[in-house]
C-alpha cells in the first residue's frame, strides 16, 4: 500500500495511503517503548493523513523510559561511523532514534509504515543481510534534546566477505532542532557483493534533512 504525500509545511507532511483499509488509524512514534506511543497524526477511512512532527512533548515520559531509549547521538542514525570523533562535541549529545511510523486501532498496533523513495529499499532495510540495498532514499525520525548542526564527513567499513572489508562513506549535512525531526537517508552508491556469501550494501550515503516529500512512498503493513 503506498502512499504519495502532496504537501509538507515544517515538520508536517500529508498524504494519502491507497487501498486503506477502511478503518480510522492512529499514527504514533514508539521510539520510547511500546507502552509510550506518541501521536503524531490520524490515517482516516480514505486514507488521507496528515502527520505532525511539530510541538510534541516528551513531558508524560517516565524518565527510566526516557533513559533506557537515548543514546549518544554518534550511535543514533541508522549508519554508524567508525567512531564518534567526527562529531567533535556533539557526539556524546543525547537523542533517540525512530526507524519506523507505527500504526494502531483502538491502542492495538495495527500496522507498519515504511518510508521509501522506492518500495525496492524495503526488503533491505527488513533484512540487509539476506537483501540487496539499492540507490534511493528512506526516511526516519530522530529525537534530539537541543540544536544540532552536523556537517561532516566519516567513515566506516562493512566485510563484504571473510577477507575483504569494504571502506564505507557517510555524508551528514543536516540541522536538526530541538524535538523531533525527519531525516533522509539517500543511499548515493552500492557496493556490489558476491550474493552467495551476503547481500550488497549502501558504500556512500548522504544524511540529510527532509528535502523532497513528493519523492516519499508511505509503504504500510498491516497485521
């Protein structure tokens, strides 16, 4: 099921998910724990959203919750680099990381929506190790305590095989603020493996605000 946003303004998106399934959903981040959903919107009976990243509040958060969840932000993308000194004094800087927008019914988690350019990332991002990453963007949600100006560049590797490891790009040019925001993964190149020992990889990746809704697909799951 995908779903085209056709408009964003600041941190709110809206879109609509095609062939919804009729049923009123509450779109909700879990990055604090499941038993501390934080809405950011509502899917209608015709899919039509808008999702709402502005004015949130961690507020009614337990703080063990709160502390269980954050991490230093060098540890809190999806790309991890060899290290945490590229980020200089930012790097120990507390956020939390949300991979995934939760869907729920009735307080039940009722589905999963991806955040793709191309629903071709999904199988990787479900399982990197079996699936093959592909040129494209996704998207994720960061939380972060403060401002946070990254413009960067670090390194990493991934073993491509038993003897060979692959030297790994990550590009961060992106300007977070206080509270929730989106970011784009745009994965620039793909190492190309043997797929008898893993599945290929992203080699060079740009970490970046939220630049193109139009380019999203809103790729729901339903259980």
């Amino acid at each position: 099921m995908t779903c085209l946003p056709f408009l964003t303004k600041a941190q709110e998106i809206t879109g609509k998910i095609q062939n919804h399934g009729k049923t009123e959903m509450d779109m909700v981040l879990m990055l604090f724990g499941m038993d501390n959903p934080i809405s950011i919107g509502k899917v209608d009976k015709k899919g039509v959203f808008t999702a709402n990243l502005e004015n949130l509040s961690i507020a009614t958060i337990p703080e063990d919750s709160r502390s269980m969840s954050m991490g230093p932000l060098y540890f809190s993308f999806y790309f991890s680099c060899n290290g945490s000194d590229a980020f200089g004094e930012h790097a120990e800087k507390p956020a939390a990381r949300q991979d995934f927008v939760r869907l729920t019914n009735k307080g039940e988690w009722a589905g999963t929506a991806f955040l793709v350019s191309d629903e071709s990332l999904i199988p990787w991002i479900e399982d990197s190790g079996y699936n093959n990453a592909v040129e494209g963007s996704f998207y994720e949600i960061i939380y972060v305590e403060e401002d946070v100006t990254l413009s960067m560049t670090c390194s990493s590797s991934v073993y491509a095989s038993d003897n060979e490891e692959v030297p790994t790009e990550y590009i961060f040019d992106i300007e977070l603020k206080k509270g929730f925001n989106w970011i784009e993964y745009i994965i620039e190149q793909v190492y190309e493996t043997n797929p008898d020992i893993r599945a290929s990889f992203p080699s060079k990746v740009k970490i970046t605000n939220l630049k193109d809704p139009s380019k999203m697909k809103w790729v729901g799951t339903y259980y």
